[in-house]
C-alpha cells in the first residue's frame, strides 16, 4: 500500500511539473487504433456482441502479467517502477488545473473557445458557469479520481483497464449502434464508484448539508433507486458545492471581480483539489494502519 501511495504522488508530480512528457501519452493513436481494429472485429460475419472488446485483451493480458512478475523481484522495485509507469500514461491526456487555468484567463472569446475544447473536447460547451462546473468535475473523474480508483482497487490493471475504456469510448464511431450501447454501459460501470466517492469526499471538505441534499434529491427526482449509472448526481453535487462555496464567499466580502462564469470554474477547481487531497489523505491512513499492525 505504501510503494501504491507513493507512485500516486509521485506520478501526479511529474504530471503537473513536466507538462511536456504529457506527449509521450498518445491516447489519441490508442483510440484511433483500438477504434479501427473494433470496427473490423466488429463487422465480421462471425462476430459476436462482446467482439468490439478482443483489442483490449492483448495489452490488459500483458499488464496482469508483468503485474503479477514484477511483485515477485527485487523487493517489489519493478512493481514500483510499472505502476508509476502505467498511471503516468492514464493520467490525463492534460493536466485539468492547467486546463482550468486556461480558460479562466483568456485574453479574448477566440482564445476562451479554444482552451475550452482542451477542457473537454467530448462536450459542446459554451462559457456558463453551470455546464463549466459540470466540466470541471466530470474531466477530474475522468483524468483523475477514475484512474485512482481502479489502481488502488486492482493496480497497474486496473488503472489501465479504465484508460483504455475511456480511450476507447472516445473513438467508438465506428462500432456498430449495440456496440457502442454495451461500450458505454461498461464506462458508466467503471465511473459509478469513483464518481460516488468523490461525492463522499466532497461533502467532507465542502458543504456537507448542501451536497448530501443535492445527491439525495438528485436520485429521488429520478425514482430509480441509488443505483443509476447516470453521473447526473455527481453534477447536482458540484453545482450545489460551488454555490454554498460563492454565496459563503459573498456574505464575507471576499468574491473575486470577474466574470461569475469564470468564478465558478476556479472555485470548482478548488473543490477538485480538495476532494483529491481528501483521498490522498484516507490513503495516507490505510498506510500508517498497516504500518501500526
């Protein structure tokens, strides 16, 4: 658990500070590929339903294992090694604070325009505070609080497992309409409980009342039970958050002189980190637990 925190650091680390290694990620030539090599299993005459996923079985075969040797060498070194590796390349594509930062200080609509598909290229945003927030926290699920979950669950596999459904959901046009049905029920399975752990965090760090409620309403308005693969709640959670967070700020006199639009994408930011560092910090403890037994 110890060497699992640290690569988690470490990796975050080197992600923020070297921005340039973000190149040597290339999502965007593993989705073209997995894209390409799914249409052709997929339009095969012997094809089944579930053929769309024998391009993951290759690379997922061989980081379980080199995950299962590696543990096994030079006192756990090269698993060390492999899963800071593995989480460097499924962090991302882009640091989202640098992303964020982008955005909040364009000089000019054109430059805003821009910075704003590098948040998030899947959506058809527009610059209101809302659908920004709803941004912010569905980019950090994705880059981050995904990935993270899936590590500390099943490592290196794990984390790439996510990755690659992810990458993969992007670049599924050319999946049959089954395909990319079953495609994006399996994403919305590996979301689902990272997402309600950020939740959870959030309400620790945040506005407990205000979150919890709006997450309680969220599911009671949809009538469907708590288990609905919809991230609709985690949205209803952020916007709920940055509002008690502004109108706290208000009533003390400390909201900034910008664009509400804007404000409310920093302070979603804000509530991003906090809820990242939440985990770190419970990861933290399982650690010294284990180190006290």
């Amino acid at each position: 658990m110890s060497a699992a925190l640290f690569a988690v650091v470490f990796s975050l680390l080197l992600d923020h500070l070297a921005p340039a290694a973000q190149g040597l990620r290339q999502h965007a030539a593993v989705g073209q590929w997995l894209g390409d090599r799914g249409a052709s299993l997929g339009a095969r005459e012997a094809a089944s339903r579930w053929s769309f996923l024998l391009p993951l079985v290759l690379p997922l075969g061989a980081i379980a294992v080199l995950q299962w040797f590696a543990s096994e060498w030079l006192f756990g070194l090269p698993a060390f090694l492999l899963a800071l590796g593995v989480l460097f390349f499924c962090w991302g594509p882009r640091d989202l604070d640098l992303d964020v930062e982008a955005v909040a200080s364009a000089a000019d609509e054109e430059t805003r325009a821009l910075a704003m598909k590098q948040l998030c290229a899947d959506d058809d945003l527009r610059c209101e505070g809302t659908s920004l927030v709803h941004a912010v926290f569905r980019q950090a699920l994705s880059r981050w609080f995904g990935v993270l979950f899936w590590f500390l669950l099943l490592g290196p596999f794990g984390a790439l497992t996510y990755r690659l459904i992810v990458i993969y959901h992007q670049h599924r046009q050319g999946l049959g309409e089954l395909q990319q049905n079953l495609l994006s029920q399996w994403r919305a399975a590996l979301d689902w409980p990272a997402a309600q752990l950020m939740v959870l965090a959030l309400a620790l760090v945040a506005h407990f009342d205000a979150v919890v409620s709006a997450w309680r309403d969220w599911h009671a308005a949809r009538g469907e039970g708590w288990w609905v693969l919809d991230l609709g709640y985690l949205d209803a959670a952020a916007r709920a958050s940055v509002r008690a967070d502004l109108v706290e700020a208000a009533e003390e006199g400390e909201l900034q002189d910008i664009a509400p639009a804007l404000r409310e994408l920093r302070d979603a930011m804000s509530l991003v980190w906090r809820v990242l560092l939440a985990w770190l910090c419970v990861l933290a403890l399982f650690v010294l637990a284990g180190f006290v037994n």
